[in-house]
C-alpha cells in the first residue's frame, strides 16, 4: 500500500506510520461489510485525520470508489472514475467560509447515492469531523442518513462503507442513544509507531522518551511542541488558555481536579459530580468510559490497562500528559 505524506507542522511533512491494527480494522469491513455507520472518536490529535486519509488510498487500491471530506479544511479526495464527483467536491469547496463546510458534509450523502445510480458497486465514504461542521444538534441526522444509504440503497451494490470520525466527546452519548453507527474508540499512537514519527523529525530533538512521555502518543502535539522548538511551557500555556481552564472553573471544581491529576479514575467514583465530567469532556481533556482494552473494541492499538506517567485509568483518562498538566498548572496559578 502507497503510503501518503501528511503536515505534522507548518513546515514540515511526514510520512504516515503505523496504525497498522486500525488499518486492518478498514480491510476487515472493506471485506465483510458493515450493516451500521461507524463512527469512531478519540483524543484531539491522535491521528484520526492521517488514518482515515490512508484509509482513502487502501480502500482505493481494494476496488472502492472512495469520497472522502473533511469540512473544516475544506478538503477532500474523490477516488472515483465518475469525474462527476471530483467537480462538484471542488465547487462546494470553493464556498465562502461557512457555507462550504456545511456543504461538503451533507454533499457526500448525496454523491455516495449517484455512485450507486451508476452502477459502481464498492463505495466508501469516509467523512472528518462533520459534526464541528454541521453542528452537534444535527450528528444523529447525519449518521441516519449514511445508515440510511446502506439499508436502503437506490441500487444493489457488494460493499457500502461509510465511516465518521471525531474528536467531539459529548457526540458519543447523543448517537449512542440509538442504534445507527457502531462507536469506535481511538487512542493515540502506541510507542514503537509513535517512534517511527519522531524519527522523521529533522534537528535537533529532545530525547525520545521525553518526547513519549510529554505527548504520550498525540501526534499533533508532537507537531505544536516542534513547531514550538520543544518548548514545553508554551504548549501547556496555549492549552490552558484553548480549553478554558479560567478560576472560576478550576475554583469550583478544585477538590475533585485536584484528585483527578493524580489518578484519573478518581472521576469514576459515584460520587464525582456529574457537571464536571461533563465539562471536562466537552473540552476534550479527558476520555470517560474507556472501552474494554480488546483491540477488536478499538479501531487501533488500545491504550495500556493503567499508566499513571501518562494519565491514564483503568475507566477514565486525560487525553494526553500536557492536558494533565494543563489543568494541574491552571489548579496552581488559582
């Protein structure tokens, strides 16, 4: 399989490593098939855009006429011989800011049911982070639109996959309610693939296990910490401030945060307020409910039983060490 080069910085391209278990993951569903959307979630920056655009070029080479869009960046591929396709992705691409984003979402629904008309028989649909696009209010109309693709299709077909991905943790429990996708956990990079990333990193480099334990797999901090030239302080600075981590909140919640910078789990106890969960998930800074560490639950490598270097419990984790430290620096400069 070709692999694609992908930004990790501004200036600096990278070539896609690893993931080879959540690859496999797309190859199994090119080769059964699905019978729900597949929506899988996971940490901000841990790779979900890479893969699924790698994803795009497998499934491609495995005979899939393949849409893939992500709204946000007002990116997409078309893999299709239906020139078609690659048009009228391109027009609504070209939308002003604000408009093109909503169309590329609901345009692949539509695109996805002209390939069928056309008699092509393998179709993917892969879509990144449409529910920012759209608005979280409108996630389970989107996923019952893509369901509706594949249980009422406009002509027979082999093989239909449509697959979501998202960083939107409040997402989970509004799709969960029904029963139309299959949620997927993805967790940041394992070590040794984590490694074959930081290896391509030009210059001058903290050492490798430093690297490991600030981001704990996170590829995109591995990128804001080069682009940062490894300055720890200002990544973790930038983050209190994008998460919002003001005194009023960390003042509310002292008592409970504090518990949950020593062991995240903390937040698992029946008595953790329920408010603050809540909060501490809709600002992506940790993942609640972690799934059963059986790779055929997790589209990837799952993250390790418990690790308290990386913030991680046994039900509870913050998405990386520096959103840790993020909410443990907000704690002292209360």
């Amino acid at each position: 399989m070709k692999r694609i080069k992908l930004p990790l910085a501004s200036n600096l391209d990278v070539e896609f490593a690893d993931r080879d278990l959540a690859l496999k993951k797309v190859e199994e569903w090119a080769e059964r098939g699905i019978v729900k959307v597949q929506v899988v979630f996971g940490p901000e920056g841990c790779g979900k855009t890479a893969w699924l655009r790698q994803s795009a070029v497998l499934l491609k080479e495995l005979g899939f006429h393949v849409i893939y869009v992500d709204p946000l960046r007002k990116y997409f591929e078309a893999y299709t011989d239906v020139k078609e396709v690659a048009r009228r992705l391109a027009e609504a691409a070209a939308e002003t800011l604000g408009v093109a984003e909503v169309k590329l979402a609901s345009l692949v629904i539509d695109l996805a049911v002209e390939l069928l008309k056309k008699k092509r028989r393998k179709v993917a649909i892969l879509a990144d982070d449409v529910f920012q696009a759209i608005g979280l209010g409108e996630a389970a109309k989107y996923v019952k639109a893509l369901l509706g693709i594949i249980e009422y299709p406009p002509a027979s077909y082999e093989r239909v996959i449509a697959v979501v991905a998202t960083s939107e943790g409040i997402t989970r429990r509004e799709i969960g309610r029904h029963r139309w996708a299959d949620l997927t956990p993805m967790w940041n990079m394992p070590k040794d693939g984590f490694k074959l990333l930081y290896d391509q990193i030009p210059g001058e480099k903290p050492p490798f296990e430093e690297a490991w334990r600030v981001t704990g797999g996170n590829p995109k901090l591995l990128g804001e910490l080069y682009e940062a030239r490894w300055d720890v302080e200002s990544v973790v600075e930038r983050l209190v401030e994008k998460k919002e981590l003001a005194p009023s909140f960390t003042a509310r919640w002292r008592g409970w945060l504090e518990k949950a910078v020593e062991d995240p789990d903390a937040l698992w106890s029946p008595d953790a307020p329920r408010e603050l969960i809540d909060e501490l998930v809709a600002k992506n800074l940790i993942a609640y409910f972690l799934s059963r560490r059986d790779p055929r639950f997790w589209a990837g490598e799952p993250p390790p039983e418990r690790d308290s270097e990386l913030g991680i419990g046994r039900r509870v984790a913050w998405q990386t060490p520096l959103h840790r430290e993020a909410v443990r620096r907000a704690l002292e400069e209360t």
